[in-house]
C-alpha cells in the first residue's frame, strides 16, 4: 500500500460505506445502492448519473469516491461545481465521511492532509492545464457536478475536456441533463435514435416519478395567479393583457414583467399568499423556510421590503455569488427564519431541506432552470411533507409543472422540420415569427426593448397537482383563494388529490347560478379551462390564414380586406394578438362564408 493510499484510507470513516466492504452499509437508499453497484459492476471510466433534485446525488458520489479511493483505483478526487457556495457545500459533506477536499485551491501542490480539491467550472475554465497535470501525475477521480454547465459556453466545454481528459475515472452528475441549446456535454455519450436525432445516453437513471413514489422527494403543490397587466411600450402605447391569455412572445415577456415589478399590485398579493401558505404549513413542520427567486438584485431587495411589510419580519437577502451569501444561505438553512429571498444563485444544488415554501418571481423560462429552481423544494425529510410554489399564470411554466415527472435527455441536434417534433421545449420561433408577419398588423418589438409597467393585479387562478388542474379563479384574499391556501402541510401525495377535487366541487357547486353560456372563459374549472401553447396558437394562425387563402381565391377579395372583415365582424385585435378563442371564431366564421359560397 502507497503512502498516499494508507492515509486516505486511514481518514475514512469505518462506519462510511467506502471503508466496509461494499453491499454491508445500510445507509444508502435503493438507487443509490442500484448505482453503486452498476457502476462496480462494470467498472467504466465514464458514468453519467442522472437523479431528480433532492434524490442524493452528493451522497452516491462520495460513497462512490470512497470506495474508489479504499480500492486503490484513484489517488485523490477532484469535484467541478458550479458555484463558489456549492464547491465549499461539497467539501463539508465530504469532511463529514472523512475524504478532505480543499476548496480554496488555486495553484501549487496541495497539503498532505487533503485527497483532493474542489473547484468551480470558471476556475477550470481559467487554469484547464493545472487540473490537467494534477490528472497526469496522480490517478484522478473527476466529480462534474452539475454536468449540463460545461455546455454553458464553449470555453468552459473545452477547458473540462483539456483538463479531465488524462483522469483515470469521470463521474458527470445532473438533475437535468437536458440543456435549450444544442452545445455538446463534455465526457457525455450520445446514442443517435431511430430519427437520426443524437441524445445524451445516461448510465443510471432516477426520475422525480421514482423519488416521489419511493418518498425520497415530497410532492409539489404548484398554485398559479393570474390577474390584469398594464404597461407602456418604448413607442408610448399603452397595453392590456391578463396573464395566461394567448398573446405574441413579446406581449407575454412584457405582460410577465410588469407582474413581478414590486411596484404593482400582484407581487405584495401572491407574496402575502404565500406567506399565508407557509403559516399553514409551520403548524405542523414548525421550522419550515420560504424562498423567494428573484431575477435581478433591484427586484430582490424590494421583494424583501414587500415582505418586512408584510410579515413584520425581515428576509435573508442573498445577491451575490461571494462567501457572505454562502454564509447567510448555511445561517437561513439553521436558524428557523421564515423568508429568504435569492438572484438566481439558490436556483441549483443549494441544499436547505427545510425549504417548503417556493415563490418563482424570474421571467427565466426554460426548463433546465426551472426543474432546478424547484428542486430546492422537493427534499424530503419525513412522510407527508410536500411543497408548495407559487408561480404566474404563463403557459410555457405550467406546462413544466405538469410534466414534472416527464424524463428528458439533452438532445444534440435539433428534430427535422418536416419529422416528428421531440424536444417539446424546441418551439420554432422563427415560424412563430414568419405566422406574426402574415397578419395585417406589426406585431411589437423586441422583448427586450424599454417598457414602463403601469399597473398589476393578482387573482388567484388554479392549482397543479399531479399532472392534474384545480380550482376556479378567485379575487386574492377570498374565502376560495383561503380554501387552497390552508390545505395542511402534513398531507400523503393521495390525500393532496382528495381534498384538491373537494375543493374544486364546493367552489363549482357555488358558481351553478350561473349558466356556461354566460360565464367567462376565466370562471370555468382549471379542468376545462385550456392552456393554449405557443405552439397551438401558431397551428390556430396557420389554419386561419390558409382558409382566408381559400376564400380569396372564391370571393377575388385582398388578404387584408377578409382578415378586416374577420375583425369587424367578430371583433378583437389583428390575428397576431388574438386569443385562441378569437381565432376560432374566426376560423368558424370564414368556413361558415365559404360554404354560402358554393
């Protein structure tokens, strides 16, 4: 035995999985256990792991380095994290089984008391040949955590595969392994399909379905608020919209944005929602935490001034990546405080289990982030906990909600225009924008340009439980709005169900005095009530604009002067901001002229 070898071996835990002979331990739970013994089992050099938020990965990983490093295969580890605070989180956890991780390694030969570093991606990105000649001079293990951000940027990608390429064993870890863009995962295999279509190829896989059925995460409550937005545009004209109407990319990004200004009234009203929802749940999980996800620091500290005035209490305010937010983070993970409010940094890995409460105030839109935002939700810690987040009405979020338990692969290439679309996050834009340009009107600018947000209003909306929708809307501080508000936070996953469908009834049975055919769309069951994609909206354009095709053809009459026809007689704005509801009237309208015609 190596001098090197007898020491780490020596700092390992006799009670640690890694230090017994593998299989003896009883700590690790049945997918971790199923890993490990793939992993044993075939002995590969690389190993994608994929687990859902809050499953344990850290645990797997370092039961994996330990015995790696008490069978002689590696010498020393080295853990890629993607942030400060998660490098410093992995080196605790790994000081508490005995492995020390130096976390404020930088360059030069590291101390004899250590088995390896823990660094960031940016550090590696920086200094790639300093790993790459750690690799070479002792047998590595290499710990990508979080693997899907050595795509974040082609620098980072190439810096891993310079640094890590001599390593004797990689294991890439992800909750999410899918990414928006198509850039390449370093030291990931992909398997090309049937399609032609390449998808990353995970060597163990443990989906939030399997967590939540073997009680390894808790169960999430998602209660969506909808409410009328009101802003300027830069060309001075003021809009209208409520949210979860269908409206144009630009519209929904502007309607979005004047919600989550502090400013207005829907963020004080879904914050005092959600700080009412945490009261409920304290009853029965007293030290139960609250996180608010803000998209910029300006936002952040106003969400925690809206909250002193609410709650009387102040928030743990975290903005920045330094070492005083990884300290105010371990303190609100301690201290039994009720609200903390985070810029981006709290969305991925940060682990505070007592988080039950969530608030998703970010206009971030894609998957990858929001499946890590609410996986700092989803740990569970005994039965009958479950979470609850709260989050606008914008269908590209309730979609995610409701496909919590769909398992996706990072897709390398992106699907065939005229195949079968896979990825069900690829919108194409650029048709959407081509079905914009049809129409008979400009259609806006820019998301990003310059807007006034004017005034906001919340109304509680719907509940999404299970893949499944309730609830009827209902004004912010309503008995119905109190109804979902108060389901107690000690519940099992099929009790939630229950008393989600009771609620729902007593609040139909209430709204009976009133006739569908004289009720708003918005007072119907969220069951019967239709989130209309951007991509459905595009087919309802398209197939509007080939019947006016058709009917120009019959009648001799101009595009414009039918779609002005359409209007006039059905009202609404020009077709590239009309509602799906609209639209199909249209379509009704210009087959019933048609068949008049022939």
């Amino acid at each position: 035995m190596t001098t090197t070898a007898a020491t780490t071996s020596h700092h390992l835990s006799p009670a640690f999985p890694g230090r017994a002979p593998w299989g003896t331990a009883n700590k690790l739970r049945a997918w971790q256990e199923g890993a490990m013994g793939k992993y044993i089992q075939t002995q590969p050099r690389d190993f994608l792991a994929v687990a859902t938020p809050g499953a344990g990965k850290t645990t797997f990983a370092l039961t994996l380095a330990s015995w790696l490093l008490h069978h002689h295969v590696v010498q020393q580890v080295t853990v890629v994290a993607p942030t400060e605070h998660l490098k410093k989180q992995w080196a605790e956890a790994a000081a508490r089984i005995g492995i020390k991780l130096d976390p404020e390694y930088s360059a030069g030969p590291l101390g004899r008391e250590y088995h390896g570093v823990a660094v960031t991606y940016a550090g590696v990105g920086v200094r790639p040949m300093l790993h790459r000649n750690r690799c070479e001079q002792r047998k590595t293990l290499v710990i990508l955590d979080e693997i899907h951000h050595a795509g974040d940027s082609k620098s980072w990608g190439e810096a891993c595969l310079e640094a890590f390429e001599p390593a004797t064993r990689r294991l890439a870890l992800t909750g999410t392994p899918f990414r928006s863009d198509t850039n390449p995962i370093p030291f990931v295999t992909y398997e090309e399909g049937n399609d032609g279509i390449r998808r990353s190829a995970a060597d163990y896989t443990y989906g939030y379905g399997n967590a939540l059925a073997d009680g390894v995460v808790r169960p999430v409550i998602f209660l969506s608020y909808s409410g009328n937005m009101r802003w300027r545009t830069k060309a001075g004209d003021e809009l209208e919209a409520r949210l979860g109407e269908p409206m144009t990319k630009d519209a929904v990004s502007q309607a979005w944005r004047t919600a989550l200004d502090p400013r207005g009234d829907w963020m004080p009203n879904v914050l005092r929602a959600a700080d009412q929802r945490l009261s409920e749940i304290r009853k029965s999980i007293p030290d139960a935490g609250a996180l608010v996800i803000a998209s910029d620091q300006e936002s952040a500290r106003a969400y925690a001034k809206l909250i002193r005035e609410i709650t009387g209490e102040g928030a743990t305010l975290v903005l920045s990546d330094d070492s005083g937010a990884s300290q105010r983070i371990d303190d609100f993970s301690q201290d039994g405080s009720r609200w903390m409010v985070a810029v981006r940094m709290v969305s991925e890995g940060v682990d505070v289990p007592r988080l039950a409460v969530g608030v998703y105030a970010t206009t971030i839109s894609t998957p990858l982030f929001f499946a890590q935002a609410v996986g700092r939700f989803v740990r569970s810690r005994r039965r009958g906990e479950t979470a609850s987040v709260f989050v606008p009405t914008i269908p590209t979020l309730l979609t995610f909600a409701n496909e919590m338990e769909v398992e996706r692969d990072h897709v390398l290439d992106r699907p065939k225009k005229d195949g079968e679309e896979e990825d069900p996050y690829a919108e194409s834009e650029k048709e959407m924008d081509e079905a914009n340009r049809q129409q008979d009107e400009d259609t806006g600018t820019d998301d990003q340009l310059s807007f006034e947000a004017l005034e906001s209003d919340a109304v509680f909306d719907r509940v999404l439980y299970d893949g499944a929708e309730f609830g009827m809307q209902a004004h912010a501080g309503s008995d119905e709005e109190q109804d979902y508000l108060g389901i107690p936070g000690l519940l099992e996953p099929d009790q939630v169900q229950l008393l989600l469908q009771k609620r729902q009834a007593r609040q139909i049975a209430h709204s009976r005095k009133k006739p569908d055919t004289e009720a708003d769309l918005l007072e119907l069951p969220a069951e019967r009530r239709p989130v209309v994609t951007h991509k459905e909206l595009l087919e309802l354009r398209k197939q509007l604009n080939t019947l006016v095709g058709a009917y120009v053809h019959q009648s001799g009459k101009p595009h414009g002067v039918v779609h002005t026809e359409l209007r006039r007689v059905c009202g609404g704005p020009p077709s590239a901001e009309a509602t799906a509801g609209q639209l199909n009237e249209r379509i009704k309208k210009i087959r019933e002229w048609a068949t008049r015609m022939r």
